[in-house]
C-alpha cells in the first residue's frame, strides 16, 4: 500500500472539523476535490472513515483507530520539515507548551524567560488550564508537551501513552491576607475549614494528602468554594477578603514579599508533584529535547535558591 501524504492531510483535517466544508478552507481546496481524496483513501484501505449526513460527519470506528497513526505520520513530517529548514539550528522553530495552574509560576515563567534568551528566534505557544484538558489536548497532538501534577495522568485513561519525567517536589504553603482572623493563630485543619478557599481542582494525590478534617468541611464536594484554575487570580481573591488558598512555596515567598499576604506551613506534608508528559510514540524535535533539559535544570535551581529544605527545619 502506497498512501499519498496529502490524503493524510485531508483525513486530519475532516476529522478535526467533522465538517469538509471548515476543512476545505484550511486547506485551500475545493470540497469536491476533498471528498475526492477522502474517496481516494477510503478505497486504498478498503474501509469507511466518515458517516456523512446532510447535517453531520462523524468517524467511524476505523477512523478513531487510524487517526491516531496519522497524526504521528504528520507530525513526524513537520519535526523533519523543521529540522531540514532550519539545518538543525535550535535558533529557529517552535513549541507548544501547556502548563496546570501550579507549575505555571515561577517554574514555567522563569524557564521560558532563559530559554528566549538562548534562543531568541524561536516561536513559543504557552496554553494555560485544567491538567485534565491540557493532557487530552496532548493526546490529540495539539501541545508537545505538558507540565502538570504527575498523578493526573497516573488516573487518567491515558496512562499508557504517555511518558513522563518527574520535577523535584517543593513545599504547598498556606497564603491568607495579612489581617486574616487566622493571623495570630495556630493553624489546624478545623480552623483551616472555617473559611472559604479559592484554588484549582485538587490533583489526585493532593486531594488525598489533606488533611482529612480540612477535606471534608473545605472541600465536601471535591471542589473549593471558589475554583479557579488560575493560581494569580485565586491570590487576588484572597488579598481582599478571608478566603484561604495555598501556593507551592517558591510563588508564595515572591507574593508575600510586600507584605500583604502571609505564608504559612500547611499540616501535613504536602508537596507539588509535578512532570513534564510527552506523548509515547512522538518523535520529540530537538526544540522539545532542549526545552525539557532547560526547564529540568530549572526545577533544580529553584529549589536550591528557596531553601526548601531549611523551611522545614525553621517552621
């Protein structure tokens, strides 16, 4: 079987549309020459990909199987188009990267702040949201990568198809503004449980790390009373009333530096799990190998800057 790679192109795209009238604009070809090429594949592999309607297009069983292949083949070919254009120069080319709210700052901000200083002329997408949806946006070959709670993935349905290299783990502090009632207290997870909390979708093993007296009042749902999946703005919520949240330690030791918010060690042990998820069987770039060695370094120096250590033994 000899398969033309434009016929692959024009199966992505259908399939990523459901529509061969938004694919055929994409693609800058007629419809009829679309359906012509899908045709053309249908036959070659002698099965149907597409049940189409007046109203509707939706993959077949084959189609959901297949997909998967082609989009490595695609994908394959654009790492080899962007290596032979640019001669294996790292100064040029491009990354997707999606980051879960915690690792977003600083670990995500201060690795691609070094990285575009290395390398100025390289093209960088940065998408931000749930572990949950950045993870499928990585199955479906949309971001190289992922950076995000490992144990996301671990209860994910996606665990076999993914790889991932763990972060070194940091302290989750508590953050409350400085005239919170809890200011002067001792904290315990009964008093913790008093107050609302602003913060992100609990990862799995964050969740089951709780204290269970804290998880139960604060959290019956699963959820905090306020869900934000964006870290800053759980902190702004929290500097202007008696809501809680909590923050790994290296964010928490840079917005508690004008004095507006207070710090505080959780009971417990509570710790990021981050790491870095890369899909299985996808031929990494160059690009994606020299960001993740760049950010693994910086994991590492942000944890030797903070202390982290020493936070333990003085708290």
């Amino acid at each position: 079987m000899k398969l033309d790679i434009r016929l692959l192109r024009h199966f992505e795209a259908v399939y990523r549309f459901r529509s061969f009238v938004k694919a055929s604009k994409e693609l800058s070809v007629t419809q009829s020459a679309l359906t012509k090429s899908i045709k053309l594949l249908e036959n070659e592999i002698e099965a149907t990909l597409f049940d189409r309607t007046t109203h509707s297009v939706e993959p077949t069983r084959i189609a959901e199987r297949l997909i998967i292949y082609a989009k490595d083949v695609l994908g394959s070919l654009s790492v080899f188009e962007q290596q032979a254009a640019s001669m294996n120069d790292l100064e040029t080319g491009s990354i997707t990267i999606g980051s879960g709210p915690y690792p977003l700052e600083p670990l995500v901000t201060k690795s691609l702040q070094g990285f575009s200083k290395n390398f100025p002329g390289m093209q960088v997408t940065l998408q931000m949201g749930s572990s949950d949806m950045l993870l499928e946006r990585l199955m479906n070959r949309k971001l190289d990568l992922v950076v995000c709670d490992v144990s996301k993935y671990q209860h994910g349905p996606f665990s076999d198809k993914i790889l991932v290299k763990e972060l070194p783990s940091e302290p989750i502090v508590l953050i409350h503004a400085v005239d919170h009632p809890l200011a002067n207290e001792k904290l315990t997870p009964k008093k913790m449980a008093l107050y609302p909390w602003a913060s992100p979708t609990a990862s799995p093993m964050l969740f089951r790390r709780m204290p269970n007296e804290l998880r139960v009042a604060a959290f019956p749902t699963g959820f905090a009373h306020y869900r934000v999946e964006i870290v800053s703005i759980c902190l702004e919520i929290v500097r202007g009333s008696n809501t809680l949240t909590a923050v790994p330690l290296s964010l928490a030791r840079q917005v508690c530096a004008d004095g507006t918010l207070v710090m505080k060690k959780m009971p417990g042990n509570i710790k990021t799990n981050d790491g870095i998820h890369t899909l299985a069987h996808k031929v990494k770039s160059p690009v994606v190998k020299a960001f993740i060695n760049h950010m693994t370094k910086t994991a590492n120096a942000l944890v030797l800057e903070n202390n982290l250590p020493d936070f333990f033994s003085k708290k």
